[in-house]
C-alpha cells in the first residue's frame, strides 16, 4: 500500500509543459560533470513541442516523433574544417512531445530520458562517440 503523503496525485496530473522540461533540462545539464558543462560554453538549449517539418525532411525522418532532439550546427569537431558561413549559432533542441511519447512507451524516469537526450546531443556538439557519451551519462548518475 502507497503511503498517502508521497503518493502522486494522479487525478490532478498533468504533462509536463514546455517550461517544465526546459527547467528539467538546466538541472540535468547542471548534474553533468564539471569538466563538461565547461567545454560547452554559451550552447543553448531550446525546447519545442515537434521538430519542423523542413529539420524531419532533412533527415528523412517520417513521423513527428521520429526525433527526441537536434544538436543543430557545426560541432567542435568539424568547426575548424568549416568556414564560418553566418549560419545561426549551435544550438540543442528537445522536443516535448516525442519525448513524451517515449516516457510512455519505455520504463524509463523522464528526468533519465530528457538526461539521456541531452547528453546525445551534447555529444554531437563535441563529435563524441556512443561510448564516450555513456560514460558521461554513468558520471551524471
């Protein structure tokens, strides 16, 4: 039996807000290890309910929840390979929705998940391979 004082109130529940995963990607983004939140600098962090059409047909993605998030711009690794075009700045997008969607489908914390996605594109940034970006992930607990 659930203890009435910690049980969630599901009758009142809502889903998360745009809001409400933004601040849960600032207090991941703060768990991560210092050394790395330190290498990223000023790179944004932006959440949307979907990706736009023109970012899913780029990728050849078919369904609006195809996509959990963007790093959008030239990582460090290519950065210097690449001339400075007047392309917008770097950018990491969450999408809401999709993210949702997979909370309900997986037995996964939504705080792990939005930690989980966040690091993925936070490794783009850094060209980062899967092994690397797991290891992070171990770090931020």
């Amino acid at each position: 039996m659930t203890d009435k004082s910690t049980a969630t109130n599901w009758v009142e529940a809502r889903a998360p807000s745009l809001d409400d995963l933004e601040i849960m990607a600032r207090d991941a983004f703060a768990a991560l290890p210092e050394t790395f939140r330190a290498l990223t600098g000023d790179l944004p962090i932006q959440v949307a309910d979907f990706p736009q059409d023109e970012v899913l047909d780029d990728l050849g993605i078919e369904s609006e929840f195809g996509l959990l998030g963007l790093f959008q711009g030239i990582g460090l690794a290519h950065a210097s390979a690449v001339p400075y075009t007047g392309e917008m700045p770097n950018m990491i997008w969450l999408y809401r929705r999709p993210i949702l969607d997979y909370w309900a489908e997986h037995d996964e914390s939504l705080g792990g998940i939005v930690t989980h996605v966040l690091i993925h594109e936070i490794g783009h940034h850094f060209g980062l391979s899967d092994e690397d970006m797991e290891a992070i992930e171990r770090a931020a607990g």
